[in-house]
C-alpha cells in the first residue's frame, strides 16, 4: 500500500474505537499523560481541519489560539469526529496529495508526504491511545504499523525536541511492529487499560 491508500486504513479500526466509547468512559486518563478521553477527542477535532486542509493544499487555521479554549467535546462528538476523520482520508486519499509541498499551522510549506505520515501516524497512535483508555482492541495491521513505525524512526527525535513525543520507551526484541513504533512514540504498549 501507499501512504494515500494507507490513511483509509488507519482511520477505520480509529472509527470503530470512537463508535465504542461510552459518554461515562469521557474522563478516563489516556496514555497520553495531558488528556483524559474526552481532551483527546477534544485534540482530534481542534487539529482534524487543518490536517484535512493540508491534503487539500488548501491550508485551515485552528479554531482557536490553542487547543485548550474550546471544548469541541460536547453534543455529538463522535458523529463529528468520525466525520472529521472521513474527510482527512477523502483529502488525503488523493495521490496528488502526497505530491509537492502543503502548509500545517503556519505560513512555511513543508513537503506534502510529511504531513500525510503524521495524518497517519497521528490516526494510529491516538486511536490507540483511546482504546486503551477505554478496554479495547483494534488491529490496524502489519502494513499500517509497519508505515507508522517508518514515520516515527524518521520523525520521532524531531517530535521529542518540540514535546509532541515523550522519550522513548524500550520494548522487547519480540514486540510487534505496532509495539515498536508505540515505544518510539514513548508510550509503553504494555499499558494496562
């Protein structure tokens, strides 16, 4: 697969994790130390238009100074987010896409395949976030891991200097490849629930 056939592939195990998440499971903590469920779902919104601009090249500015002055979270969240989620794989399911440079949060073009990774990548490792946080399972696959791990190895470092990604977390030498990419994302894939 490539990347604009790999975010359709990302995203949906994510909507299946945000159909199942229940109104009283909104404040469980998350392995993302900052956010409970319910700022996650919050984060996902906030920066979910500008992702989807950039695989536009039509760029979007956040709805906000920061993600933290509004509440994106209430009313019917998940039918938003999982709309949300449709039109960044539709904008980024285009090859042309991928091509080039785009903007994300700020003036400087930046190259296209780069956002296009961290709109995978961001799909997997939040989507995996609030699963833990809420009892369940999803599979994304060996292809999809195996793209995000790739992203992260390249990206991860450059994520730990702007506070994206905390430091990295060892695994075994028999994690998976989701595992693998998890622990340079600095979460521990052995989190309980």
């Amino acid at each position: 697969m490539q990347g604009h056939t790999l975010v359709a592939a990302a995203a949906a195990p994510t909507e299946n994790v945000v159909r199942r998440i229940r109104v009283d499971q909104l404040n469980a903590p998350t392995p993302c130390s900052e956010f409970a469920v319910r700022d996650l779902v919050n984060h996902l919104l906030f920066w979910g238009p500008a992702l989807e601009g950039a695989g536009r090249k039509e760029p979007v500015a956040p709805t906000g100074p920061d993600e933290r002055s509004v509440d994106l979270s209430r009313d019917d969240w998940a039918a938003a987010l999982e709309s949300q989620i449709d039109r960044i794989v539709e904008a980024w399911g285009d090859q042309r896409a991928w091509e080039g440079t785009t903007r994300f949060g700020s003036p400087e073009e930046v190259p296209a395949s780069m956002i296009g990774g961290m709109a995978c990548t961001e799909l997997v490792l939040h989507g995996w976030d609030l699963a833990r946080a809420t009892g369940q399972e999803p599979d994304w696959g060996e292809e999809v891991a195996a793209f995000v791990d790739r992203e992260l190895t390249r990206t991860a470092a450059q994520g730990r200097e702007m506070g994206i990604y905390g430091p990295a977390v060892a695994v075994p030498d028999t994690a998976t490849t989701l595992e693998r990419a998890l622990g340079l994302s600095g979460r521990d894939p052995r989190r309980a629930p």
